[in-house]
C-alpha cells in the first residue's frame, strides 16, 4: 500500500558527483550517481564528522600519494556521462 502522503525533498548541496537532500520524513538523502544512501540527522552528522577527519588526516599525512590531492576524471568521479 502507498503512503497517504509521499514525502518530499529539499535539496541541501549539489556538486558534480551527487548531491545531499533532507527528506520530510527526517532523513537525509546522500545521493552518488544511482545509488542513494539515507540516513538519520545524527548517522549524517556523524558521517560528516568521519570525512572531516580524514581530511585533516591526509593534509597531514608526510606520504605525498596520500597527503597530495589529485583531479579525478569526470566519469571516475561520478560525473556527468558515466554509464
């Protein structure tokens, strides 16, 4: 059975890979080309929180293939044109 009433989206961010939508439901949307993960407000601030270290981590990190950031191509990054 349908919901009465199906929820809608409010879009967040978006950027060439993807972009990040609140639902009405209260959860959030993080979508990467065809997949979509949802998650609470908390899993979300938490996943934020996790990236936020591993981005300081690899600024910091003396390995120049870690710490050296690099262009990925459109279709490796999620771009526009990838099958």
């Amino acid at each position: 059975m349908l919901p009465e009433s199906p929820c809608t989206r409010t879009r967040l961010a978006a950027a060439k890979i993807g972009n990040v939508d609140a639902c009405s439901c209260g959860m959030i949307h993080l979508n990467l080309g065809a997949t979509t993960l949802r998650f609470t407000p908390t899993a979300f601030e938490l996943l934020g929180a996790m990236i936020d270290e591993a981005r300081r981590e690899r600024a910091a990190a003396d390995d120049p293939l870690i710490a050296a950031p690099r262009e990925l191509p459109e279709a490796e990054a999620g771009g526009p044109g990838q099958a």
